[in-house]
C-alpha cells in the first residue's frame, strides 16, 4: 500500500498534464513502515529520454527514441535525490511517470527497468488530461503486481 495526500496527487497530475505529449517523470520521498508506503514529498524531474539513453537497448528506434513512449531520470538527478534524502531521514519509495493517451499499466519496458521495493506509479493522460493513476510494485518474480492506493486527508 502506498498512502499520499490529494496535494501530492495534484503535483503529479499537474505535472502529466504539463509534460503532454511526452511522459513525464518524478521522484516519490517517504517512510517504509509495517503498513506500507507514506509519501512525503513529490519531486518531479525532467524526462532525460534520449537516444544517448536508448544506446543499450534493442528495439523499435522510433519510439524507443521518443519521450512519448519512454522516460528517463538523469543519473546526477538521481544521485542529488539519494543524498537529499539520506540528509532529510526518509527514503526514495517510488518513481511516478504518465502514460500519454495509453492505460496506466506498466509496460514491459517499464517492467524491465523497475527496481525491487520502489512503488511504481503511473498516471494516464489522455488528450492532455490526467485520468486514471495505478500504483505497482514488482514481486518475487520481477512481475507487476498492482498495489493500493490510499489517499490521506
């Protein structure tokens, strides 16, 4: 279970909304605790996509050099990230990133690319609108398994 507020959901929102018709992307701060997932802060970022990133990884050069269908956080955004939030006690729980005019079902490139632990939220946009978000986090088997969202007030 993952818990954040609505004023987090609105950073994320306004954040795809923004980035249409690329994927946007962001990091998710907060505790790990007995009952999941508490979210502290949103961080969106830059989506770093670029052919220079897609270097390593075979498949259709269109779109795997697109950020209408890939996303990216830059290493050095990644590493400040880490450092922040050693610094600040709490921990990177999860990455969010939209799904421009498509579900808000991980695909297999995402599935490739997920980390074990994180959660894994993705929020469909259709038509420069944010619609349905889903959170996942990765099992055992390295397979997406959905997980639940709480909102806090």
């Amino acid at each position: 279970m993952i818990k954040l507020t609505p004023q987090h959901l609105q950073i994320i929102c306004s954040h795809a909304e923004a980035t249409y018709p690329e994927e946007c992307c962001g990091i998710i701060f907060g505790h790990l605790g007995d009952d999941g997932k508490t979210v502290i802060e949103i961080m969106p970022t830059e989506n770093a996509w670029s052919a220079a990133a897609a270097a390593d990884i075979p498949g259709d050069e269109e779109i795997i050099h697109s950020k209408q269908r890939r996303y990216a956080i830059a290493p050095q955004v990644m590493l400040k990230a880490q450092k922040e939030a050693r610094t600040r006690s709490i921990d990177i729980i999860g990455i969010y990133h939209s799904h421009p005019d498509h579900p808000a079902i991980p695909s297999e490139f995402d599935r490739q690319c997920a980390w074990h632990e994180y959660s894994y939220m993705i929020i469909s946009v259709q038509n420069g609108k944010a619609g349905e978000i889903n959170s996942w986090c990765l099992d055992d088997h390295h397979q997406f398994q959905p997980e639940i969202i709480e909102k806090l007030l």
